[in-house]
C-alpha cells in the first residue's frame, strides 16, 4: 500500500521521464556545443518531430545566447500515447534577486491526427500547456515523513491569471495517417521540459527537482 493518501496526476511516468531526458538531451547539446533545438532536428529518429520542430521554431523566433543573461528559451519533445507527438518552446525570465521565475510566452506544435473541433482543442491544449507550468514552477506537496503538510488549495499553489502567458499553438499532421488519436495529457509535459532548459538557458543552472521555487532558485544561484 501506498504510504500515504493519493490522487490523479495526468501523464504519470511520462511527465518525470520526459523532464529528465529533455534536461538530459539539453546537457548533451550543450556538451557538443551544439543549439539544443537544431541537436534534437539532427539526432531524433521519429520524421513526425522534424515538421513539429521547424515550427516552433518559426513561431518562437527561436534563439539561443549564452547561459546567463537572465532570460532564455528552452525547447522539449514528447511522444506519448503511440502516435501522439509534441514539441514546446517556452520563453522566460528570471529575477536572480528574488528568483522569481516568470513564463514570458509557451509555443506548441503537435501532431495529433485529424483535428474535428479545433476550438474545443485548442482550449483543451492550452489548459494542459498551463497544467505543465504549474509542475514546472509550483505545484508541490510538502511531506514529512508519510506526513503531508499540503491540506488544501490554500496550502498548494496553482497558476493563476498573473502566470500564464500568450500561449500559440498549431496542429500538423505528418504522422502515420489514422483517425484522431487524441491529445489528453500530451502538452503537459513537453512543456515542463521546455521551461526548465529556458531556464538553464537564462541563468546558467541546471535544476534536478521541481518545482522551480524561488528558494531554490535562489539558493542554486548562490552555489553557482
């Protein structure tokens, strides 16, 4: 039995998965000097990422400087559930002084299938992408032990209207043809990625748990 009192969390395995080997893919970029969005357009192996790619790309302008100047971009892929592919650009800034990090503008690419209702989905999708920037900044429940000291909403903090951002998004199909296979939980996660290598990329530090907490933030600098 589980040691303490759980609930739902959408993606499960894939979001802690997904986070590390697109902090990892980052990493190794980095290593080889190479632009971690133009390393992953070399080295992935599914052609249904390549077209997600160029377009965020397109979208976000895509830069990238060196490490430290305390705004930056970061990229992350996801494939999820059989042929449900995502690639996220997320844009942010970070207050070295309070640590504060603030989400400047999330970009997202997926290949899905066919799309019935766009409307309905692009509601849907920006609902997730915003999901996956809580994870990445917020969202934490305090344990003590198999104590939880997170009680309520009051105790757990969510993004509100302040932290979200423009959110641009479109859809690609270039995938194996096929009825709509669905985007679920899919644009969670990319974007958790995406936001923490912005991060490395506008202050020069790589984070090995969420969430980002200004605390953290701060005390990583100071070790830096």
């Amino acid at each position: 039995p589980m040691p303490v009192r759980h609930g739902i969390m959408r993606g499960t395995s894939f979001v802690q998965v997904c986070y590390a080997l697109e902090s990892h893919v980052d990493m190794l970029a980095r290593a080889l000097e190479s632009d971690p969005l133009a390393f992953r357009l070399r080295e992935v192996s599914q052609p249904g990422f390549r077209p997600l790619l160029e377009r965020c790309a397109e979208m976000s302008g895509w830069r990238q400087g060196q490490p430290g100047s305390g705004r930056g971009q970061g990229v992350a892929i996801c494939h999820h559930g059989g042929l449900q592919l995502g690639v996220v650009v997320a844009e942010v800034e970070v207050d070295r002084t309070s640590g504060k990090i603030h989400v400047e503008r999330l970009w997202g690419a997926f290949d899905i299938g066919t799309v019935i209702n766009r409307n309905t989905l692009s509601l849907g999708v920006r609902g997730a992408m915003l999901w996956g920037l809580g994870y990445a900044l917020f969202e934490e429940v305090g344990l003590d032990g198999h104590r939880s000291h997170t009680h309520s909403l009051t105790d757990y903090r969510i993004p509100r209207f302040s932290d979200t951002p423009p959110i641009d998004i479109d859809f690609l199909h270039h995938a194996e043809p096929g009825s709509p296979r669905g985007c679920g939980e899919l644009p969670v996660i990319p974007t958790i990625g995406a936001i923490c290598n912005a991060v490395y990329d506008a202050i020069g530090v790589r984070f090995y748990r969420l969430p980002m907490t200004p605390e953290r933030v701060r005390a990583a600098l100071a070790r830096a």
